[in-house]
C-alpha cells in the first residue's frame, strides 16, 4: 500500500480522506480516549507483528494547531512507538473535536475493546465533557438511553470494587447485580461468585438471597431471658399479666388481679365477674 508523505507545505484541504504518513511525534492522544487498560503482552504481540509486516489498517486523525489529533487506533500508534517507527499511515479525517470524541468511543466498542467500565467511564467523559444529555449520548452511540443509564450506574463501585469484578470476571449484568449490596460486602460477593462459577441469573439469586440475610440482620433479636435467672423471668411474666388486665380495663372490662407470694410460690389470681 502506497502512502502519501505528509510535507509542510501540505494543505489541509488536500489531505483530508487521503491516507497519508504522519510522523509519529506529531499524533497527540485523544483526550476523549475511552481505553484505560492496555494489555502489554497483546500489544507488544501487536508491535512485532508491525515491525515485520507494517500497518495494515491506517490510523484515522484529524488535523490541529498543533499538528494531528489521534481519532482512532491508540493501540497501532503504541505499538508503532514501540518499535521506533517514524511515520504511521493516517486517514485525515475533517471531524469536529465532539465528533472525534464519539469516533473513538465507538470504534473501541464496535471492536470490543474495551471493558464494560471503561465503556462507562467514556461515556461519562462524553456527556461531561461536551455538557449533552444521557438521551443525546444514546443517540449518537446508536445505544438506547437505558442501556447508557445501566451502564453509569457501574461508576457507583469504589476503585477496590472494579478490580474486584474485573479480577473475577464478572460480566456487566453481574456487576451491576453487586451495586445492591451495600458496601464493604461487594468486594466479597464478586468473589464468592467466581469461586462459585455462578452465571447470570444464579447470581442474581444469590445476590437476593444476600440481601434477605442482611435485613434479617438488621431486625431486632428477640431477648433471650437466661434460664440460671428465674427471679427475671418471673418477673416479666407477672408484669405482663398486670399489663394485659390494665388494658381490659381500659377496654370497658371490669377485671381485678391479685398477686400472693409465698416461700414456695407466687399466686395470681384474676377476677372477672360474669354479671
């Protein structure tokens, strides 16, 4: 493949859509680049399989004050730099800073390259940056705005929570299982679904179920009156039949109770007459 080689000279106008050579030094990341994680084995794989056949795909930029903005292929431009290429086959592209944004968000997702947090965190970045709505988001994505909603709601766990669900290869729909959980327990329940190689709905069971333990513990634990003290326990019981004949009195029943205590026992009696 034959490239044209970028000169100084070189209008702007005559480039755009062209695939040209860029030098290196002057491609600038994107800012709005949603990739976080860069697997170094598979891109130093990437880096030799440069070196020994080239670039097959070029990479896609737009032209700045400065000299190229990278659009699309931050992993090719790593590579090439790792192995000191000095040019990188470019497609000029005439996209607006916004525009290029939304590029380089969707060509990661529509090759899988990133994470589902990294796709929450770009997404973020989008609608922050550019001050847009959810909705407006989703439509540029071509994603429906729940399925942007869903996946914001990720950006709830801690930093220690997303390693934990990367760590033991949650999917998407499992993470967002955990966010019920309260925290100091998420980190845990990602584990405890790994070890248990529990799929998507299984985990979800064991997420309600979880929950159901942790209200249970919330309730008050009835007092468990100790058998070694009967004198307490007595005692309650005979508050309890004073009580009872207080509220039938209240209740318009003319009721009486007596109380006598001997060595051996205590005798309640109470007196409700028939008439």
């Amino acid at each position: 493949m034959l490239f044209l080689k970028q000169k100084e000279d070189q209008r702007e106008e005559n480039v755009v859509g062209k695939v040209i050579s860029v030098p290196v030094s002057s491609i600038e990341p994107n800012p709005a680049q949603p990739r976080v994680f860069f697997d170094d084995y598979a891109l130093t794989r990437l880096a030799v399989s440069i070196q020994q056949n080239g670039i097959m795909q070029p990479l896609i930029v737009r032209k700045t004050e400065r000299g190229y903005q990278l659009i699309a292929g931050e992993r090719r431009l790593r590579a090439a730099k790792l192995v000191n290429l000095e040019y990188v086959p470019c497609i000029v592209s005439e996209k607006e800073d916004k525009e290029s944004a939304v590029m380089a968000i969707l060509e990661n997702i529509q090759r899988a390259d990133l994470n589902y947090l990294e796709e929450a965190v770009a997404i973020k970045r989008l609608i922050e940056h550019y001050e847009i709505t959810q909705e407006e988001a989703a439509q540029k994505l071509g994603i429906a705005q729940s399925t942007v909603a869903n996946k914001l709601r990720l950006l709830q766990l801690n930093d220690s929570e997303k390693e934990a669900v990367l760590k033991y290869g949650l999917n998407e729909r499992q993470a967002r299982a955990i966010l019920k959980i309260p925290e100091g327990r998420r980190e845990a329940a990602a584990r405890d679904i790994y070890i248990n190689r529990l799929n998507t709905v299984q985990a979800d069971r064991y997420v309600e179920e979880l929950l159901r333990k942790i209200d249970d513990e919330k309730k008050p634990k009835p007092k468990i009156i100790s058998r070694t003290d009967p004198i307490n326990t007595i005692s309650l019981y005979l508050n309890s039949f004073k009580k009872t004949v207080e509220q039938m009195k209240t209740a318009g029943i003319p009721c009486d109770f007596s109380k006598t205590k001997t060595e051996d026992f205590v005798e309640c009696v109470v007196k409700i007459p028939l008439k």
